[in-house]
C-alpha cells in the first residue's frame, strides 16, 4: 500500500531558458534601441537572444515580456529607464 501512495521523484525536463539567458535580455533591454527603432521590442530582443546563445534554439516573444514583466521593464513605454530598488521603495 505504501508504494502506491508514494511517488518517486522525477526530474522533469531541465529549463531551456537559464538566469544567463534572463540576465542577457535584461541587460539588453537597458541598452540602446537597435537602429531604425525607438524602443526594444520583444521580437528584436528574442533575436538579438538567439544570435548570441547559439545553445538557445528558440523562446517566444511571450516568454520575453514575461522576463521583461518581472522585472519592472518596459521598454516599450520608457526609454531606457532602470528603476534602482532603492529608488522604488521610496516609492
């Protein structure tokens, strides 16, 4: 009885997009807006991710925003801005 109410461990599918990956859109994202543009937008960012992690075989735009969400990004409304955790609780 005791083997059917327990599970053994599994370790599911490993993660396609590492902190590396998250960090690098981050840091792009506070860069300059590739020429021709205002602002990053998610499909350039998830191109300029693919070209320079050659291990990275695909992300969605989606999964872009989302890593923009999280961390208080928006480069589609504010140019360049970083808001240091500092500043955002005087907030």
């Amino acid at each position: 009885v005791e083997a059917t109410i327990t599970d053994a461990f599994r370790s599911g599918q490993p993660k396609k997009i590492l902190p590396d990956h998250e960090a690098f859109v981050i840091a792009t994202a506070c860069t300059d807006a590739p020429e021709g543009h205002a602002h990053w937008t998610a499909a350039a960012l998830k191109e300029r991710l693919l070209a320079t992690y050659a291990d990275l075989k695909t992300i969605s735009d989606e999964r872009i925003r989302r890593i923009l969400l999280t961390n208080k990004l928006k480069p589609w409304r504010e140019k360049n801005v970083v808001h240091s955790k500092a500043h955002a609780s005087l907030s």
